[in-house]
C-alpha cells in the first residue's frame, strides 16, 4: 500500500505553470517534474519564469550562500 495518494485532480485555485508545454494550468495537468508551482493566481503562474529568474539571482548575490573564495593557482 502506497503511503501517498498520487493527486490527479488539484484544488480548486490552484495554479501551476508547465515548463514543457510553456502554459498556465489550473490544476496539477502535468507531472510535478515539469512544473513550477502551485501558485494562488492565473497571474502569478503566468509569471513564473520571472520569478523563478528573481529568486535565482537573489539566491547567486547572496553572500551566505557562496563557498569560500578560491584562491589563485599562484599561491
């Protein structure tokens, strides 16, 4: 018996935008693999490739998150 019920239909308000066919879905329609999401409006969803862009660059300036400078190869 599985420990998940796999979810085939999403609440009602539920948005998801589906990278492999470049679309807002309401609804999980494709596999959590090729989603972003879920999102509590068709406008926002209709952004996520733009908020994916702002949290990767927030999350490339952040200082917190960067490994120890390398060194040069001269030292």
């Amino acid at each position: 018996m599985a420990l998940f019920k796999k979810r085939t239909v999403g609440k009602p308000g539920e948005w998801y935008y589906c990278l492999k066919h470049q679309k807002v879905e309401e609804g999980p329609e494709c596999p959590a693999k090729d989603r972003f999401g879920p999102y509590t409006s068709r406008q926002e969803a209709e952004h996520a490739m733009e908020i994916a862009r702002e949290r990767n660059l927030e999350w490339e300036t952040d200082p917190n998150w960067h490994d120890a400078p390398k060194r040069d190869a001269q030292e």
